[in-house]
C-alpha cells in the first residue's frame, strides 16, 4: 500500500484550445498532460442522481477522472483525512494516487465521467472493504 495522502491528489488543468469563430472549445490530453502512461480508458454515464461509484482503493493503480459534461463529486480518504473534490469543468481533471479510497457521488442530470487508468484491470489491485483499507495504510505508517 502506497503512503500517498489526499494531499497526493491534484486537479490538472487540461490544455484548451478556443475557436475564435465561436465554434466551440477543444481539450486534448496528450504527452506530459498527466503523469502516467494511459493503459485503460473507461467511462460512467447514466449514473442516477442518488447512487454514488468507486468505494474502493488501488494498491499501484493511477487514475485522471475528466467530467466530460456534467458535474460530479469525488471523496478522497487517506485513513487519516478526507476531502471532496467537485469536478465540472472538461478542462479540468483530478488525478488520484494508488493508496487513496475513493467514492463519487452526487453525479448531476447527463454527467459523464472519462476514466484514464495507468493500469488494465486487475482484481488483486483492488481493496474493496474501507477497514481493510485503514488496516493497511497504518501498516505504512
């Protein structure tokens, strides 16, 4: 389990490109735009406004969360502390460490959530029970 805390996570601004004739706006994520080599891509939609996602940790996975439309909250817990990051930009994209838990919620009416992973999917990677999770993180300590 990685000694990352809440504080590991940061939002990345994604570069945004502007059509001056007023055509719309384009991002792209591309060379150093995040730290990781992008190994899965997945995406959430059609979440209902009162379930929430995630409740889980990875042991070395590194993810970038994009609300491509939409509005979603993240709630980052380090076993220590917690913060709640609201994503609601397309421009703006959180990346969360391994050793952190993670849940999201409150996803508003046609949010989309883009998911880019360092790693393919693999079970052992997962803890799923956040007492075991707390177990772990204070075996770091």
């Amino acid at each position: 389990m990685k000694k990352n805390t809440i504080d590991s996570t940061r939002v990345i601004d994604i570069p945004r490109i502007v059509d001056e004739g007023g055509r719309g706006n384009l991002s792209v994520i591309e060379k150093d735009c995040i730290p990781f080599k992008i190994e899965r891509v997945y995406y959430l939609y059609d979440v209902p406004i009162d379930a929430y996602r995630g409740g889980h940790a990875h042991k070395n996975l590194k993810q970038f969360l994009v609300p491509l439309s939409g509005s979603f909250d993240v709630i980052l817990k380090d076993g220590k502390n917690t913060k709640t990051v609201t994503l609601n930009k397309p421009n703006k994209g959180l990346l969360i460490v391994p050793g952190i838990w993670r849940e999201l919620e409150n996803f508003s009416s046609g949010a989309v959530c883009l998911v880019l992973a360092s790693e393919v999917y693999n079970e052992d990677d997962y803890i799923r029970d956040f007492q075991d999770f707390v177990i772990a993180k204070k075996s770091t300590e």
